[in-house]
C-alpha cells in the first residue's frame, strides 16, 4: 500500500512531466513554423494571402496551446482525483489498519485476558484442589487417629473386662474356697459337735448310772416295790449339791421313797466338763428299785 510521501513524489513527477512535454511542443511551434504555401495570386493581392496564412497559422498554434494546457489541467485534475482518491485509500487503508490494528490489541488484550483468567482459574482450581487434598489428608488423618483412640479405647476396656473377669474368677474361686472351707470346717465342727454330743452323752449316761447307784445306796426298798419304777426330774448344782427334786409319773409310793433317796444322799456325782454339767443340771431319771 503506497504512503503518502510515495503518492504526492508521484503526483509531483506527473506535473513536471506534462509541464516538459507541453514546453517542448512550445519550442517546436516557434523553431519551426509551418510552411507556406506557395499560392499562384494575381499580383494585387499577394500581401493580403500571406498575412492570413501566418494568421491561421497562429491561431492554430494557440489553439494547440490551449488545447495542451486544457489537457495539462484536465491531466492535473486527474492526477489530483487520482492523488485524492488514493489519498482516500490511503486513509481508508490506514483507518482499516488502524481498526485492525486496534481489533487486534482488543484481541490480544481478549486473549490476554482470557489466559489470565484461564490461568487464574487453573491456580484457584489447583489451589482448591491442593486445599480438598489437604481437608482429604486431615480427615484422614483425623480419622486414623480417631480409630486409633478407639482401638485404644476397645484394647483398654477388653483389659478392664479380662481384669474385671481375673477379678470375678478369682473372687468367684475364693468364694467357692472359702464356701468349701465353710461347709469343710461346717463338716468338721459338726462332726467334732457330733464326736463331742457322743462324748457328752457318753459321760451323762455314765454320770446317770453314777446317779443312779448312789440313789440305790440311799433309797429304802421294800418288796411291793418290786416291778415298778418312777420318773424323777432332779436339778443340781455346780459341785453336785440337789437343790430340787421332783416327782413324775410311776408309783406314787416308788416315787416318794426314790425322791426321799435322793434328798437323802444330798449331793451327787457330777462331771466337771460343763457340757456335761448342762445336760445334768436339770435332768428327768427313771429310777427302779433293785431288790
């Protein structure tokens, strides 16, 4: 596309151009004028001929001149719409490139823009990408901890139950121990109860035929009494002394001569084992007279 420098230059070269040709044309009308006809004329009027050939000539010549300038100023009006027009062009290429210029710095600002944006967008896309795997990682990591705390949790309370279990078992073989223990000592003391009750009893009964013999040393029988017996309850004190005598059933005679045996004799036998005492501190004997 031609500048304006380039089109005015043009403009300029194109004048100086038809200024040489019409100059030229100039110089050829007044170093050669046309020639003359050589007319054959009565002798009375060869002056007047000759002068309206130059004349004619002449007019020819200016004719021709105006015609060139005519020419030159139609050449020069061309020129000057053509310079315009191309200055027109010029300017509408100018503007067009200017618009396509400024089109393109609004593109690239566009496009700038956009991968400003775009760039942006994948940073904040990376950066929240970044922050949910850093959220991922915690959670994670929360979570993690929060199974181990369970586990911890779960192993500490099995230990508390297995403890609590030992606990219960052991007290459970301690009870069951001390239960056999029990009904062993139990067993034991009833059997030492029962061995003593047969002690005891052993030295009642001897004691009451002790009883028994003294009151037979100190009861006057008689022949009726033969057969008959009676029940005395006899109470008696800690070194043997009677203190009461009481009849039961029986013969009544038997009954008093027994009972008069008895306070008769005063104190009788007693053991000195106070278990045996107890059974014969108040105790029923059925006497029968020996006769």
């Amino acid at each position: 596309m031609a500048t304006k420098g380039s089109i005015r230059f043009a403009l300029i070269k194109s004048v100086i151009l038809h200024v040489a040709i019409v100059g030229i044309a100039i110089v050829s009308v007044t170093f050669n004028p046309p020639k003359l006809t050589t007319f054959e004329v009565d002798s009375e009027e060869p002056d007047i001929e000759i002068i309206e050939a130059v004349t004619i000539d002449s007019a020819d010549v200016e004719a021709q001149i105006e015609k060139i300038q005519q020419q030159r100023a139609e050449a020069q009006r061309l020129e000057e719409q053509r310079v315009a027009a191309l200055e027109a062009r010029a300017r509408e290429a100018r503007q067009r490139r200017e618009r396509e210029q400024a089109e393109a710095r609004r593109a690239q600002a566009a496009a700038q823009e956009a991968e400003r944006k775009k760039a942006q967008q994948e940073a904040e896309a990376r950066a929240e990408a970044e922050r949910l795997e850093r959220v991922r990682q915690e959670a994670e990591r929360r979570l993690q901890e929060q199974r181990e705390e369970e586990a911890r949790l779960e192993a500490e309370r099995q230990q508390r139950l297995e403890e609590e279990r030992r606990r219960e078992e052991a007290a459970r073989q301690q009870a069951e121990l001390e239960r056999q223990m029990r009904e062993e000592a139990e067993r034991q003391r009833q059997a030492r109860e029962r061995e003593r009750m047969r002690q005891v009893n052993s030295e009642v009964d001897r004691f009451k035929a002790l009883i028994q013999q003294t009151i037979q040393r100190n009861w006057l029988t008689e022949p009726s009494m033969s057969g008959k017996s009676c029940v005395l309850r006899i109470s008696i004190a800690r070194d043997g002394f009677v203190t009461n005598v009481q009849m039961g059933d029986g013969d009544r005679a038997v009954c008093e001569s027994a009972r008069a045996a008895v306070l008769r004799a005063g104190s009788l036998p007693v053991s000195q084992d106070t278990d045996v005492y107890r059974e014969l501190s108040n105790f029923t004997l059925r006497v029968e007279p020996n006769l």
